[in-house]
C-alpha cells in the first residue's frame, strides 16, 4: 500500500507511481482536501478509471452528491465499523476485476477487428484508418508497397493452401523483422503495406530492400518440390508530395512498384522506355472530382501490374 500525508503528494505519487487500482481518499486533508484530489487525478489518464473509495466524517447529502460528481465511486464514513470497511473494499475489487476483464475482452476484440486472420498484420481498413491519422499529424511518412511476384502461379500450381502457407509466413517475417514503431498491413491479395515514420527516403529504400531479400531466401516445400518467391517494393513518402493524402501515397508507391517490377523482369533494356499507363491517371481524376478515397484506392488495385 502506498500513502500520501496530503492532496496535493497524492496527486504526485499519481504522476509518478506505477498505475494504482484504488484510491482511498480522506475529504478532509490540508493542502488540498479530498474533492480537490479527486477532480485532479480523473482529469489524468493514469487516474482516470482508477476505483475511488473516499473516507469523510460528513453525512449531508451535499458533500456526498459533490463527491460523486467530482469522480468518487464510492464513500464511506468514518464512523464505519472495520468489517463495513472489508465489505466495501471487496465489492470494489470486484468491480476493478470486472473492468480488467472487460478490457482484455475489448482488446481481444480490438485486434480481431483490426487484425488480418491469415496474416497477422494489420488489415486494410485499419491501414486506410493508421494512415490518415499519420498524415494528419504531420512530419515525415513514408508508405512501402511490397507485392509478392508470381503468386497466382503459386495457387495454380499447389492450390490455396499453399498459397496461404505462403502468406502466412510472408506476414510473420514481417511481424519479427520491422520494428515496433512500424505498421505493416495486408491491402489486399498478395500485397502488403508499410508505414515508416520520422525515416530518411534512402533508410526506408534500404528497409524494403532487407525485406525484399529475406523473403527471397525463404524456401517453401511442397511435396518433392522447393520453391522461393520475389517481392518488388515501390515507395512514396510525404515530403516529396504537395498536399499529401492516403490516395496519393498510394498511387505514387504503386507507379514506383510497377517501374522496379517492370525493369526487374527487362534487366538488359533502357529504363528510360519505362512507361507508364495513362488510363489510372483519368481514372484518378474521375475519382478525386467525387472525393472518394476508397474508390481511389481500389482504383489502383484494380491496375496492378500483372505478374
């Protein structure tokens, strides 16, 4: 148990102890009384949910309205005998308990909604939601766009299922090679995305390129036979784009992957005779005039470049 001689040191040992899951406050303190606590510790994350018991010799019903409003849960008087006391802090731990299983519910739930189930990345409507969170606080964002190369051959050749062995551990390297801070997710099919914040353009080209590789080295078997699959990456980053928006990001990261799929596959030809298709270009306009992003983005999808 861990005591304050006041308000005011409460307050501190809030901001400065590892989380409490209950407080037992005395409305009468010097420095600062026990209402005056409470109103400080709820407007802090770290006091916010925290189970409030508050000990006061005063029986108007003032006091005790205010206390509740304030954030008290609870109050007991001081004239409580001890087992009233016992009684009362076990209805609060089982309040506290109820709420910790509430919370792991909710977070199983969280990641159910925002998981993909084959992969374990992120999933497309989490990625659309991350990214446009990202954007709008600002700084340096860069998007990778990862396809992986002949895929459709894969699921032709020894069918979905092992086309999901391949996704399945495509996602997992993912998961242990990136670091915490970066956001990785399933757009869709065989392509990945990933979010790198506050990273130089040329750091981000080296990540995708590590990637690329130790994807390149994983081997699959599939009765007598072992296969490899390549990965091609395109990025786009926010400091190069005027105004930038998800729709853009993607679009200019799926033109770069298309240029380095396309002089991969022609590796003795002039990049210069790269050339792109206009048709996304007026589909892109047709789009933006409706302000539809996710119209935009499925747009791009839908003009990948074949394997």
């Amino acid at each position: 148990m861990t005591t304050a001689s006041d308000g005011a040191e409460g307050i501190d040992l809030v901001d400065e102890s590892p989380p409490f899951e209950f407080f037992i406050v005395d409305c009468e303190m010097p420095r600062m009384d026990g209402l005056a606590f409470i109103e400080q510790a709820r407007a802090r994350e770290r006091g916010a949910d925290v189970f409030a018991l508050m000990l006061t010799g005063r029986q108007d019903i003032e006091t005790k309205i205010t206390a509740l409003r304030l954030g008290f849960d609870d109050f007991l008087e001081k004239s409580a005998d001890e087992l009233e006391l016992v009684a009362k802090l076990g209805a609060a731990r089982r309040v506290v308990s109820r709420q910790q299983r509430l919370d792991a519910t909710v977070r199983e739930l969280y990641g159910l909604a925002t998981r993909d189930e084959l992969t374990g990345v992120a999933n497309r409507r989490f990625f659309f939601t991350e990214a446009e969170r990202l954007i709008a606080l600002g700084g340096d964002l860069a998007l990778v766009m990862f396809d992986l190369d002949g895929f459709k051959r894969v699921n032709d050749t020894y069918g979905h299922l092992g086309g999901d062995r391949i996704l399945r551990d495509v996602g997992a390297l993912f998961l242990h090679r990136t670091r915490t801070e970066d956001f990785v997710a399933r757009y869709g099919g065989d392509d990945f995305v990933m979010l790198v914040t506050a990273m130089p353009i040329e750091t981000v080209e080296s990540i995708a390129a590590r990637i690329a590789e130790e994807i390149g080295r994983i081997q699959w078997t599939f009765g007598n036979e072992t296969i490899n699959i390549g990965i091609s990456s395109g990025i786009a980053c926010t400091s190069l784009l005027q105004e930038p928006t998800i729709a853009r990001l993607l679009d200019a990261a799926d033109r770069d992957l298309y240029k380095n799929k396309w002089v991969r596959h022609n590796p003795d030809a002039d990049p210069s005779l790269y050339e792109y298709p206009d048709e996304r270009d007026r589909s892109m306009l047709t789009f933006q005039s409706a302000g539809d992003e996710a119209a935009i983005a499925d747009a791009i999808s839908a003009t990948l470049p074949p394997d």
